[in-house]
C-alpha cells in the first residue's frame, strides 16, 4: 500500500441530512436558473452535432464527440437529449462540487463556494446551449471527488468510480479528459495500493477503446468532410500559437484564456492562488495543481477559443479558496450580474472591445442575441 502519513489522511466531514438538504437546494437553484435562461434550440455546435446524429455520421470536428452525439442519438430528438444532458450537468456538477468543498470546509462555506461555481457566466452559460462543454461542469469534479472518497473511506467502488467517471468525461469531451489526466496519474502512484493501479487503469483504458475505437472508425468512414485530427491540429496551432510567433491571433488566443478567468473569479483568485502556493506540499492541493496547471499551460501557450473551453479547470480554483466565504458570495453575486445584466459596451477603446468580445457573448445577452458575435479584429479602429 502506498505510504500514508495520518495527518495526510482527508478528514471525514460529518455529511449528513443537512448536507443532503443544502446539496438539493443548490441543485434546485440551478435547475431553476438553467429553465429560466435556455438558449435557442440549437446554439453553438448544436446543428452540426444534430445534423451529424441526423446522418449516423456522429462526428464533427476533432475530436469529433463522438459519445455525445452517440448518447444523444438514442432518443428520438437528439437536438432535446442534448439540451436535457446540458441541464443535467450543470445540475449534478453543483452537488458534486458541493460534496467535494465538504472535504476542504464547513457546510456554510461549502454551500457559499457551490454558488459561486455554479454562477460563474462562462459556466452558467455553458448550461443554456447545446454542445460539449457543459459535461466538464461535472465529470472532473466528481472524478477528484471519487479519489478523495477513496482515499478517506479504501472502498473499492469508489475507485471504480473513480475510473469511470474520468473515461466518461473524457470520451464526452476528450480534450479535457487528457488535462486531467495528470491528476489522475499523480494520485494512483502517490496514494494509491500498488495492488489497485493495474485494474483501475485497465478499467480506464478498456471504458475509453469504448469510444476512441468508434471515434476512429467513423471518421475514416467519411470521405469527405471533416479535417483528420492531425490536420485540424496543425492548422489552428500554425495560427494560434503563441510559441510560433507573437502576433494579433496568438495575442488574442491567451487572452481568451486569462480575460475571463479574471472576470469571472477576481474575488477569489487571489487567494485560490495564495492557498495554491502555501499548501502545496499537501497531496489534495497538489491534485488540484496538476488539475489546473497542464491545461492552462496548453491553453495559454497553444490553443482555445472561447472561455467555456475553462469549465473543467474552474472548480479547482474555486476549492482552493472554498475557505473564504464571503468572497465566494461576492463571487457569486458579480457573475450573477454580469450573466443576467450584461449588454455590449457603446464605445471603440480597446477595453471595451475586449470584454464585448470576450464577455458578452458568453451572457444571457449573447443567448438571446446568437447573431451578435463581434470580434475584436472587425472593431478594432472604430470597426473598419
């Protein structure tokens, strides 16, 4: 068995039938939220994903989505099966979070911070439309919570869980699964029994040939249409990377990282940050690290295009600072605003035409306006 030092071990929070009450009425709030402010029908990747269930094609762009859209084609309107699983996340990611905060907090500050995770506008908007993001809302959150289970309680079925819902996240949204793979590397040779490491990744690898295989297949199956995943790749990084050269596009492309995040969670970034720095020699806060770290670095440095593309990173930055309630209550209230209230800024400075870039359309203005999608290069010199 993997060293254990006691006073490494998780507590055991004293979760109970008032935790189950708290976690319902978060869950009730965001169900709530989600009904009150859906999007169109069909929204972002929505009608190419429809239309590629449509065709039994069930691929798009890398990379591709294909258990999505295979999901979704097992119900007889898979424009709706997207739109119910995209208020299910948001729903069961907020309960999840919330059980997980319990680990790191008392019941108030964890009902405070699942607030302020929910209200985040990337991560609330990500909710309202259809497509692939909102399944990050849930599955790492619930994968680290799954570990944190494990390592309190040695029950095996967590462990399964554990692997099983990181493969599932990973096959609805690939990419994200691989950024938080190294926290999954990190705990099952750090924490967990050597006995235990062979089955739990085998049982991931075995969960995710499930949809990588199909995935394969089904774009070689198509003759023509979307671009291979090496291809599509190569094309966007040969533009959008930083490391390839400093210019307007790869400038832009960080900034589509770091904009949003600062708007989103200035009042507790700080401290997320102070506490990431201060604990980091504690293993729960080294999870977290690894959660956050390789994905932003690929992000910053290489790709990502839009801030919902920060849904699977931002409950970790929120648990870094769960301990801060009232911070996560502003938190909660500013994204609320901004969300609901939001509207394009009337002017050409350049700030302005960042955050009606970057912000707006991620509101319940841009919902209910989809035709309204400036970019800052068509504003830039009063819009010329």
């Amino acid at each position: 068995m993997a060293n254990r030092n006691a006073s490494e071990v998780a507590p055991k929070p004293l979760v109970g039938r008032r935790d189950s009450c708290v976690a319902a009425t978060l869950a009730v709030l965001v169900l709530v939220s989600q009904l009150l402010f859906r999007g169109p029908v069909y929204f972002a990747d929505g009608p190419s994903l429809v239309e590629a269930i449509v065709d039994k094609i069930y691929v798009i762009q890398p990379p591709g989505y294909w258990l999505l859209c295979r999901i979704a084609g097992l119900f007889p309107d898979p424009g709706a099966a997207i739109g119910a699983m995209n208020i299910f996340f948001p729903v069961a990611g907020v309960v999840a979070f919330y059980y997980t905060a319990r680990f790191f907090a008392e019941a108030w500050s964890a009902f405070a911070a699942g607030l302020a995770y929910a209200s985040i506008f990337y991560i609330w908007f990500s909710g309202e439309i259809h497509s692939s993001y909102a399944s990050q809302i849930l599955f790492p959150v619930a994968t680290f919570y799954a570990l944190l289970r494990y390592d309190r309680d040695r029950a095996n079925w967590t462990l399964w869980a554990a692997a099983a819902l990181f493969s599932l996240g990973a096959g609805l949204r690939p990419s994200d699964g691989a950024f938080v793979g190294p926290m999954v590397v990190y705990y099952a040779f750090s924490r967990m029994p050597r006995w235990a490491r062979l089955p739990f990744f085998s049982l991931i690898a075995v969960l995710c040939l499930g949809w990588v295989v199909p995935t394969i297949l089904a774009y070689r199956g198509i003759d023509s249409g979307p671009e291979s995943p090496g291809q599509y790749v190569q094309r966007i990084v040969s533009v959008k990377s930083i490391l390839f050269g400093v210019n307007p596009y790869s400038l832009a492309n960080s900034a589509r990282y770091a904009i949003p995040l600062l708007v989103a969670l200035w009042p507790v970034l700080a401290t997320a940050v102070l506490n990431g720095v201060k604990n980091r020699d504690e293993w729960r806060t080294r999870l977290m690290l690894l959660w956050i770290v390789p994905g932003s670095l690929f992000f910053v440095l290489i790709l990502i295009t839009d801030p919902t593309y920060l849904d699977f990173l931002s409950a970790a930055i929120v648990l870094l600072a769960v301990k801060a309630p009232r911070r996560m209550l502003a938190t909660a209230v500013w994204n609320a605003v901004l969300f609901i209230g939001m509207q394009p800024i009337p002017s050409h400075r350049l700030v302005a035409e960042v955050v009606n870039s970057y912000i707006v359309p991620y509101t319940r203005y841009g919902l209910e306006h989809r035709d309204w999608t400036p970019r800052l290069s068509e504003m830039v010199n009063g819009g010329k």
